[in-house]
C-alpha cells in the first residue's frame, strides 16, 4: 500500500506559482500600491495555504486554485464594470447634452471657431463610448482607461460645461470660451482705437483662459511623461556607449520641446500679450501629440520605437551620403 502524501511532491516553486496566479487575477484589473500588493501576497497566500490543507489530491488542488483564480478574477471585472456604470450615472447626461449643443455649434460658428468644436466634439464622442463599455467588454485594458478617463471627463465637464451649455441653435461661441467676435463696422479713428484696445485685452483674456483650461487639464500628465524622459536621459547619460547616440540626442531634443510647453502652460496672466494667442493653436497640438505619446504606449515600446527610428534615421542618412 503506498502512503505517499501528494503534498510531498508538491515543490515550493508550485505553491508561489499558484499565489501568484490568485495575485495576478485581481492584479490584471486592478491598479494597486506597495502596501495594498503586500496585502493582496497575503490573502493569496491565505487562500492557497487553505487549499493545500484540504485538497485531496494534486489535481483537486490545482483546481480549486484554478477556480478560486477564476471566482477573483469575475469578481474584479465586476467592480471594474460598476465604476464606469456609477460614471456612466454620473457624467454620460451632462456629456451627451454637451455633445447636442456643440453640434448645434458647429452649424453655426465661424470657421476661426469651427475647429475648436470640432476638437471638443471629438472627445466627447471619445468619452461617451467608453462609458457606453458593456460588461463583456471588460478587459485589463480598461484598468489604465478607467483611471485617464475618469480624469479627463472630470476635468472637461468642470472647466467647459457653463459656456456649452448656453450654446443654442443658432447661436456662437461666447467670447470667452473660444475666439473674440468680429470687429464691428468702422468707426471714427478715438473709437477704433478704443475699441482696438478692448478687443486686444479680450484677446489676451480669452489666451489666458485657453492656457489655464489646458494646464489644468494636462500639466500633471505632461510633468509625469517629462520625468520618464528625464530618467531616459539621465540612463543614456550614465553609459558612454550611448551618451553621443541618435537614439540620445531624439530623447533629448523631445524633452527640450515638452519643456517648453510646459513653461508655455504656466505663463502668468501679466505675461499674456495678443501674439500669444496666436502660438496657442502650435502648443496645443504639440502638447496633445505628447500626451497620446504617453497614454496610448508603454514606456518600454516608446524607447524602442525611438531606438529604431533614429536607426532609420542614420541608415537614410548614410544612404544619402553615398
């Protein structure tokens, strides 16, 4: 009669694996600091500890860990789903009736005011969707999504929901929120000077708003991007194989830009002049190009992305030369 005890063929290796597979099922879905993953190491640890006890056979065992990863994992995805429901409850009223006014907008707005509707309106109808998200649609994706999203329909609502929703068919943009109104008919030259004043102070007011609503918006992100690109730097720095590199010098180059707007970002309202506002619209697009930089690709991929394009770079430039 052979009494061996299946848990002696058990190797501790197996055991840590089968913690980490309950781990990585909550962790998947969910964004977790040092303290709450030492928590989460200790409940699985509970877990497979009560399941080593009362297995009785191996294969028992490893599929109470696979059901117990399984019933975590289902567990997640439906606080997950809840969330972006409780947002949905929250935000999708205000956000689908921003979206009708700024189509209305868009019918009527001048072509210099066009294109900021267009701009909001294609983050609404960014937004909208995922809070649309169906609980079958749920992946670990969704866990870096939810914390951006969450933000930035926050963020839109707060600083652009009174002035959007004034708008009504047949009717622009307040001054303030976009462009100034046109220049009216001419006048004698003491009253277009005055009023030439008015609309350059309108101007400069309607630039400093534009930069706030954007620095509000975007600034933590942008300084969070700059600081893995000043970690880049600093690691190309410390390797001599790598401190004179393509690959360096684009890393480089690209902090010295995301610097300079967010310098831009923090201008002060005694700094406002009229040709700020006409930098506005070249800051703006190249503050949102680093943002979907930093959002939509890994850290790691960026650095390789990088690395290949300057080999690129050099390949055509030797191919040039010859």
């Amino acid at each position: 009669m052979d009494n061996t005890d299946w848990r002696d063929e058990l190797e501790p290796y197996d055991r840590k694996r089968a913690v980490k597979r309950i781990m990585n099922a909550v962790r998947q879905y969910h964004q977790l600091d040092d303290d709450e993953t030492d928590e989460l190491e200790k409940f699985s640890r509970s877990v497979e500890q009560k399941i080593f006890a009362v297995a009785t056979s191996l294969s028992d065992y490893l599929q109470q860990i696979t059901t117990e990863a399984v019933s975590m994992e289902r567990k997640m995805k439906e606080e997950l789903f809840q969330k972006i429901q409780m947002l949905k409850e929250i935000y999708l009223s205000d956000l689908n009736e921003m979206h009708q006014r700024i189509s209305y907008g868009l019918q009527q707005a001048e072509s210099d005011k066009h294109e900021k509707l267009k701009i909001f309106k294609a983050m609404l109808e960014d937004f909208i969707p995922f809070l649309l998200t169906t609980q079958s649609e749920i992946s670990p994706a969704i866990k870096e999504k939810l914390l951006f999203y969450e933000k930035q329909i926050k963020n839109f609502i707060d600083i652009n929901r009174p002035w959007i929703l004034s708008l009504q068919p047949g009717q622009v943009l307040p001054p303030h929120a976009m462009h100034p109104l046109p220049q009216p008919p001419s006048q004698p030259t003491q009253v277009q000077s005055h009023e030439s004043q008015i609309n350059s102070e309108g101007q400069s007011q309607e630039a400093y708003q534009r930069i706030q609503m954007l620095k509000e918006m975007y600034l933590p992100e942008l300084n969070e991007i700059h600081q893995r690109m000043v970690d880049k730097v600093r690691q190309y720095d410390s390797d001599p194989q790598q401190a004179g590199s393509v690959a360096c010098r684009m890393v480089k180059m690209l902090k010295e830009e995301m610097e300079r707007n967010i310098a831009f970002l923090q201008t002060s309202k005694s700094d406002i002049s009229p040709t700020l506002g006409e930098e506005l619209p070249s800051h703006e697009k190249q503050i949102m190009h680093f943002i979907d930089m930093g959002r939509l690709v890994p850290a790691s991929y960026r650095a390789s992305v990088i690395a290949e394009c300057s080999r690129a770079s050099s390949s055509s430039r030797s191919k040039a030369a010859q």
